[in-house]
C-alpha cells in the first residue's frame, strides 16, 4: 500500500490511549467517514511474539487500535476530546494465520453502525495479499465526562 502516512510512530499516540510497548500500529494510512487503515511491522522485541510469531490477542489489539486510531483522529480534525474505548463484544473471529517478526500488517476497520457512543467495525488484518484475521467488534466509548452512563 504505497500511500503517505496521515500519521506515523512518532506522532500515532496523539490517536489511541495505549503507550509503549503495547502500540500495535505504526501509521494510519487512512481515515475517513467509514474506513480507517493502519500499518504495523512486527518487531522481534514484540511483548506478543511467541516462538517467533505474533500471538492471536495481539491480532485482536491491532484491529481494537486501529479503530481507536480513526476514531481518535477524527475527534481531533472536529477539535474534539479523543475519547477512551473498551471492547465490548467480539464476534466471528478468525485468525487465518500468525505473522512472523518482521512482517508487515495492513489493517482496516469499517464502521458498521454507530449509536450514542457504541459503534460496531468490522476489522481485517492482512500481510500482503494474505487475510490473517479477521472479527467484528462492538467498542464502547468513554464519555467525555467519564461517566458511563453520560
């Protein structure tokens, strides 16, 4: 995917809560209405690498992360709060296949549905042209006052 990063490494924490070392995404490629993509090379000092390939959790973080990361930089071009968000429900998942260190994965998210502060994506993680995994996901989020029921 040869496409110039709307944000990389150094600045991908501007969009999602989580700090080193449990960022699973490098770059957001891109970010519309509908559809958010992210880049991610697994290292080999990856938490998640186990016998050299990453685990399945780390498969579901990555998809997670980058629906936080297009959820995060939206806020930010609509100068809003980038809001926190918890997983609620996973559904279908699939793990094709685990990447080895080294790896580069492609993610995409596309929104399904959004209420209040639910929204539904599908997420698909692809090395290459291969599917590794995929799931749909219903991600809570955390109302700017903090409280759930806001």
């Amino acid at each position: 995917m040869e496409a110039m990063s709307l944000l990389n490494k150094e600045n991908i924490t501007s969009v999602i809560p989580q700090r080193p070392p449990f960022v699973m995404i490098d770059e957001l490629i891109q970010c519309d209405e509908n559809l958010t993509r992210t880049a991610f090379t697994v290292r080999q000092d990856n938490l998640f690498l186990e016998n050299g390939r990453l685990g399945s959790s780390a498969m579901v973080e990555n998809i997670a992360q980058t629906a936080a990361a297009g959820s995060g930089y939206k806020a930010l071009k609509e100068n809003g709060p980038v809001l926190v968000g918890f997983i609620g429900a996973i559904k279908n998942l699939v793990i094709a296949d685990l990447p080895a260190a080294g790896d580069l994965l492609q993610t995409e998210t596309r929104l399904v549905n959004s209420v209040f502060n639910v929204s539904i994506v599908e997420g698909k993680v692809f090395s290459g042209d291969k599917l590794m995994a995929s799931c749909e996901m219903k991600i809570f989020l955390q109302p700017p006052t903090g409280r759930p029921d806001a």
